[in-house]
C-alpha cells in the first residue's frame, strides 16, 4: 500500500477503496481515479472491502454505473 499525498495533516491512502488496487502515479489508474470523500466510518458501513483507500479506480466505477444502468 503506498501512502504518498498529504491534505492538510491526513496522508491519503492510494488503492481503490472497492478492489484494492493501487491508484498510485504509475500504477495506470492514476490519471482516472475518483476521490472518496467519506470517512472510513462510512465506508466500513457501506460495506466496502479496503475502506481504509481513499479513491474509486475506474475500473470498479464503471463497473457500478454498469450495475446501476440495468
């Protein structure tokens, strides 16, 4: 797991918070990744399976716009 970014005194944790993929510079979902803004209290709640990541890669985000298209 890389912990690379900082806002304000919070590091950001770079893996998909649905897959656990890195989202880090270089790992290729860098550039499409999409910030979650929960806590990890909310994402522990919706049952998400890495809460402790901080971003959705695109793969798992289109993967639920698919499911929720249907």
């Amino acid at each position: 797991m890389k912990i690379s970014e900082k806002v304000g005194s919070k590091k950001l944790v770079e893996i998909c918070n649905h897959c656990g993929k890195s989202v880090s510079f270089g790992s290729g979902l860098f550039v499409n990744r999409i910030p979650d803004f929960n806590d990890i209290y909310t994402r522990i709640a919706n049952n998400l399976e890495y809460p402790e990541g901080d971003f959705v890669c695109i793969i798992c985000d289109t993967i639920h716009d698919e499911i929720v298209d249907i």
